[in-house]
C-alpha cells in the first residue's frame, strides 16, 4: 500500500534501515554498491549507510563520503540504478566524531568531537585490526561552525546526486548524539551545559540543511537512551526532555521524518511525546518482523517501519512478506568485508 503524505510519496510503508557494509573502497560508491541497492528497490525508501559529510568524519574504514566530486560521481550510479522501479532514496549523513581510529582517516586528518574524552573500546581499521579508538581533538568554536557547514555542502552534494533527500545520524553515539550527552559534551560555550545548548548543533545542523536543500527533504535518526559508542546513560528526566525539544524544533523546521532506533531502554512516554510533538512522519526500526511492523502500524504510534538485517540477508524482503515466505539468515562474517561475497549473492525467490 503506497504511503503518502505532504513531505514523503512512497510506494509502500517498507523502508530499508541505513547499514554501513564496508564496501567503498577509498571511500568512493561503486558499481558493486550500486548493485547492492538495486537488488533492494523493493522497498519504497531506501536510506543508505552511514556516509561521512567531510574527511573526518570517515571514522569507519571503507565508509563512503559525500564531500569531493568523485563521491558525487559515484553515488549518481547507485541513485540512477535506485530510482528506475520508484524506489525513494535518502543518504544518511554520518559523522563518527570520536568513535573512530586515525589510521581510517586520510592522511593528515584529525579525529575530532565535542571533547578530548575518548570512546572505551575498539574499531576494525585495514591497517592492523582492532585497535582502540583514537583520542579525539576537542573542536573549537570554529571547528563546530565548520563541521555545521561540512553538512550542508555535505547534503546539497546529495542532492547534485540524485538523492530524494538526506536522513542526519543523530543516533546511535557518533557525533550529534556525542554532544546530546553530557558526560561526553563537557563544553563550556553555547554547545554545551543546558540541554538547549547540548542541543544546539543537532538543531542548527537541521535547521540550515533544510534551508538549503528543503525541509521535505530532510529526515534524522535518532535513539533516545541509546549507550552505543560508549555513551553513558544520564539523567532520565533530561534525556526525555532533550527528545521534547529536539522534537519540537524539527517540527519548527517541517522536517519530512524522525526515524527512531529503539532500545529497550527507550521510555514508550518518549516516544509519545515525540509523536505528540511533532507532525511529520515517524518511522520505527530494530528487531522488526512482518507480524510486529503490521501490528505496529495498525495501532498508529508509527507511520513507517525500517528492517535492517532482514533487508541485507533478503533483496527480495517485499517479496517474502508478500509471499509470507520464510527469510534468509544474514551471514555475520561478511557484514563489513570488501567485495560481493555477503553483499550481492544472497539467493531470491523468483529470478
Ligand atoms: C551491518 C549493519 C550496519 C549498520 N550500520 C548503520 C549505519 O550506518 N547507520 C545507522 O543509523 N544504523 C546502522 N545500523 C543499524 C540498523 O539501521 C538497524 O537499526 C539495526 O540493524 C536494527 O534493525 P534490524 O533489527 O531490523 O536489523 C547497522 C546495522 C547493521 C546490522
């Protein structure tokens, strides 16, 4: 059933989660990756990796960016292949902030984030395996503004693209959600103390991309109490209200979406006050099945439902709910490797 609303025509209610695969080799799309979402244009948005709005936001090794010509090359390839069954696609801006090594970033680059406090824990990088998260350097009143512009060159090269528009990662502990958490953003200027000013750069970051490209093409991810990326837990009372706020001004800007990555943590008052708060769609992902998305969109909290790990295992997933046909299971082992193995062949129903 197609989905239809002031910001977002889509063909159905499936949307395919964004999920870094690893496979942009020095950080350029290709034509395997245009392959890969081909092969899902079941689904009536599509919204890609984590993709990085400047240099030192490529955290990840492998991770597409979205700053030179090049990379705006490339993704035209993967829009142009999406595009041709209605399938609407959005690039999910990402940038890693702390959570990321040196030796993922081009040569000369810094890792940066609201702090100098580094991630606990470990990330792949080619050169030696896991190592631990690099230290980051503190970003500079100056250094916020810059990041703040990286993202809105970041989107309108989107849009030069072929892009139907951009999804901003504030989710899931890189670098919107480091400066939501106080015990990461320890700032002393307007980005940091209150939670208006923790605040402040996901809003200015919504604001100015939806200035410059559109509010109808502008969605954000979010995942209120989220711990990944070594975010520790703070004060619940303030993680709901800063999720209030943030709602309330992406209504202000008349965003297209909130997309939320939930947890089990997640207050289900949070989630209310978020769809009270804002009109625009909402879409809910994680550990979603056929049965639980239908029952969740007949009861209304959501308007969309995102499948992750179904979608990579299954390019067909339309298919199979339609058929309600048995699924694929994802091969873990290949979620980040180079190349199509794990990426382009897992099997279909019909050829
Ligand atoms: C291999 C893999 C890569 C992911 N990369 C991203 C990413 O780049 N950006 C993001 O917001 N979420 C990312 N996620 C999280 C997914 O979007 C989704 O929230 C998660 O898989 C749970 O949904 P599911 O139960 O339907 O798989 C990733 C998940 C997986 C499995």
């Amino acid at each position: 059933m197609p989905y239809t609303n002031e910001a977002l025509n889509l063909k159905n209610h499936l949307v395919m989660a964004p999920m870094t695969r690893s496979r942009a080799i020095n950080n350029l799309p290709n034509d395997l990756m245009a392959e890969y979402y081909s092969q899902r244009r079941g689904a009536g948005l599509i919204i890609t990796e984590g993709t990085a709005p400047a240099p030192e936001a490529l955290g990840y090794a492998r991770i597409p960016g979205i700053f030179s010509g090049e990379q705006i090359e490339g993704w035209k390839i993967v829009t142009s292949a999406v595009h041709k069954n209605q399938t609407k696609i959005f690039l999910q801006l990402m940038h890693t902030g702390r959570v990321g090594h040196q030796d993922n970033l081009p040569t000369g680059i810094q890792l940066v984030g609201p702090s100098d406090i580094a991630a606990a824990g470990q990330i792949f990088t080619d050169t030696a395996g896991m190592q631990d998260h690099s230290a980051p350097v503190a970003l500079t009143g100056q250094g916020v503004k810059d990041v703040i512009a990286g993202y809105v060159t970041a989107a309108k090269n989107a849009i030069e693209a072929g892009f139907d528009g951009v999804e901003l990662h504030a989710a899931n502990g890189y670098l919107i959600e480091q400066f939501l958490n106080p015990n990461v953003n320890n700032r002393t200027d307007n980005y940091g103390g209150s939670i208006e000013n923790r605040a402040r750069f996901a809003v200015e970051i919504a604001q100015q991309v939806a200035a410059a490209i559109g509010k109808n093409k502008v969605g954000v991810r979010i995942s209120p109490n989220s711990t990944l990326g070594d975010l520790q837990a703070y004060d619940a009372d303030a993680v709901q209200e800063t999720y209030i706020h943030l709602a309330r001004e992406f209504n202000r800007f008349g965003l297209a979406y909130i997309h939320i990555s939930l947890n089990q943590q997640t207050p289900k008052d949070t989630l209310l006050a978020i769809r009270t708060e804002f009109e625009g769609t909402l879409i809910y992902c994680n550990t979603f099945t056929a049965e639980k998305a239908e029952a969740e969109l007949n009861g209304g909290d959501a308007d969309l439902i995102a499948f992750g790990r179904p979608f990579l295992a299954n390019p067909d997933l339309d298919e199979r709910i339609a058929n309600n046909t048995e699924l694929n299971a994802p091969d873990f082992s290949t979620l980040y490797t180079p190349g199509a193995k794990g990426y382009t062949d897992y099997p279909v129903l019909f050829n």
